[in-house]
C-alpha cells in the first residue's frame, strides 16, 4: 500500500475513469476565474464513500486516504498552461472519477494602444483612413472584446471568441474610417475589456487606448454664399460678413473695382462707414481651395 499503491491506481484512472454526473465528485467553486498571480482553492469533495482522492496537477499535486474532500491551493498562479484534475478511487461503480476545473488565469493587457496607419497629421473629409488598435498581452484573449468609440459613441465592436489561447497573445483591430467634416476634432479611442462570466470581476476590467483627436481638413465654406445687397447712405457704417468656415482656417482678402481700404485686408467681417459703392468680392482661402463671394453697395435711390 502507500505511494505504490497511490501511482497504480492513478495509472489505472486515467485509462478507465469517468467523469460527469455518476462521478459523484463535486468542486467547489466549479468554476473559478483567477488574476495572474492571484491566490486560488477549490475543494474536490466526494459524494459517496471514496478509497483515494486528490488531485492531479503540475504545481501543486495532492491525494488524501482518509478524508472526504481535498483541497487544491495555490499562494500565486503563474501556470497558463495548469489544468488541475480532480479524481477519485471509490469502492464501488463508477470505481474511478475524474473531474477537471473549470479553470480561467487571465491578465490585463499591458498596454492598448491606437494609430493611424500609414499617415499622419490631418486627415481630408471624404477619404478612407484606417485607425489601428493593438492590445499587448492580454489572457485569455478569448474573452477579449475591443470597443471602438468615437466621442462617447461605440461605433465598432470587435470580438475574439474564435481565438483560444491560454497564454497571453498580441492582438490588433483596425477601423476604416471615411471622415466628414462635421468629425473635425472628433476623438477616437479604443477600449479592451475581459467579459469573464459571473466568476470573473465585476464591473468586467478594461484598459483604454490614449485619444486619439482627428483632425479633418475641409474647404471654405460660406455660411450665407449667396451675393448680398447692401443699401448705401453717405456716412451710415455698413457690415460686409464674409464668415466662412474650413481648416485649416480660411485666409480673407478683399477686390473691388473702387479702391480697397488697407484695414479691410485680411478681415473676414468689415464695418465701416467710409465704402464707396460698387462691388465688393471677398475671398477665402486654405490649403484645399478658394472660394469667393460678393457684395453689392448700392447708393439708395433719392426719395425712396
Ligand atoms: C501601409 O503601407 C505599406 C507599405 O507601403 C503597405 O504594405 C500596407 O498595405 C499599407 N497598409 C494599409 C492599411 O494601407
Ligand atoms: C456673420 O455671418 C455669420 C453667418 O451668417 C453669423 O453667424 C455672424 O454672426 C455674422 N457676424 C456679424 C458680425 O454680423
């Protein structure tokens, strides 16, 4: 009897034990879900009368003659690849059991990290970009879902429940984006979260990305483009508004048939009082394009 006896009837376990239902072998938790070099137990009890029972495991293997239930415990789990088996050698059927854990080791990414690819600086609205989101070990990837938010927005939800790994694994997520430019300055960010079940912490944990604040290039655009008519009257101050919005910022220069006022150089709006009448075009330009619009001073009509 003792150690012999012990490794036969572990020999003669593995080739004939069953596990399941008539196992009559219970774990406690059955599930357990662990933080890399986190502390973990879990008891294996048996239901019925039981000769040999203990556990088979890498790290940390037990078996007791005497008693019930037996404990698998580990101070620090650093094992990704543990798979603790509980068995029992009962004396009478189903004779041998066996039960695995259902074990999760998992750690948070080292970092999550977000990029453009293959540009930098601003982008220009209606082209295609991809933003590249990489997550640097993380376990088990599983489940790792990857959120992609734009603003407070979730507008991509990558899910890696096809992959399996124990280990920690490098993984990436690529967004194509077509900007517009009502997304100028907006700030896209993508957000790793272990959804590990019930067993796991709870809010599941996450690590988010820096920001990353696109910045989208657009031509001038007029709030008002429509020619305006001005009425004239000898030293009223009038309001010439050329507002246009773009980015970069739209440039202003002024042409007219009359005489142009140094101070209206590069004025996006000029109120004065001292205009002549005629037609005034106001230009505003960036990087992208030049656009133009005009202003009519008419003396007012006597009488009128
Ligand atoms: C980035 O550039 C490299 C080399 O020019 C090319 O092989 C790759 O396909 C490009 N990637 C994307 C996403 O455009
Ligand atoms: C100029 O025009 C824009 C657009 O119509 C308007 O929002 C802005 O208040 C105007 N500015 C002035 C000083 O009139």
């Amino acid at each position: 009897m003792g150690n012999n006896f012990v490794t036969w009837i572990l020999i003669f376990y593995m080739f004939h034990s069953v596990s399941g239902e008539g196992c009559s072998l219970i774990l406690k938790p059955s599930r357990v879900v662990v933080g890399f070099g986190e502390a973990v137990s879990v008891s294996c009890e048996a239901a019925r009368p039981v000769r040999v029972l203990g556990w088979e495991s890498a790290i940390s293997a037990t078996h007791t003659q005497e008693d019930q239930s037996v404990q698998w415990k580990v101070d620090s789990l650093i094992d990704w690849i543990e798979e603790p088996i509980c068995y029992g050698v009962f004396h009478t059927a189903p004779r041998q059991c066996e039960e695995k854990l259902n074990l999760v080791l998992y750690k948070t990414p080292d970092s999550v990290s977000i990029t453009q690819v293959n540009h930098t600086g601003p982008m220009v609205e209606g082209k295609e970009y991809t933003l590249l989101c990489e997550v640097q070990n993380i376990a088990p990837v599983q489940y790792l879902t990857l959120r992609w938010y734009r603003g407070q927005t979730e507008v991509y939800k990558h899910s890696f429940s096809d992959l399996t790994s124990s280990s920690p694994v490098q993984v990436s997520s690529t967004l194509v984006i077509t900007p517009t430019k009502a997304e100028n300055g907006a700030v896209y960010k993508c957000v790793a979260e272990l959804e590990l079940g019930p067993e796991g912490p709870q809010p599941p944990p996450t690590v988010s990305s820096d920001s990353l604040t696109s910045s989208v290039y657009f031509p001038p655009i007029f709030l008002s483009p429509d020619t305006e008519i001005l009425d004239w009257t000898l030293g009223a101050e009038i309001t010439l508004n050329c507002s246009a919005t773009g980015n970069p910022a739209p440039i202003y220069s002024w042409e007219s048939s009359q005489p142009i006022q140094d101070k209206m150089e590069g004025e996006e709006i000029v109120t004065t009082s001292s205009l002549l009448p005629g037609t005034y075009t106001c230009t505003a330009s960036n990087t992208l394009e030049k656009k133009s619009k005009q202003f009519i001073v008419k003396a007012k009509t006597k009488g009128v």
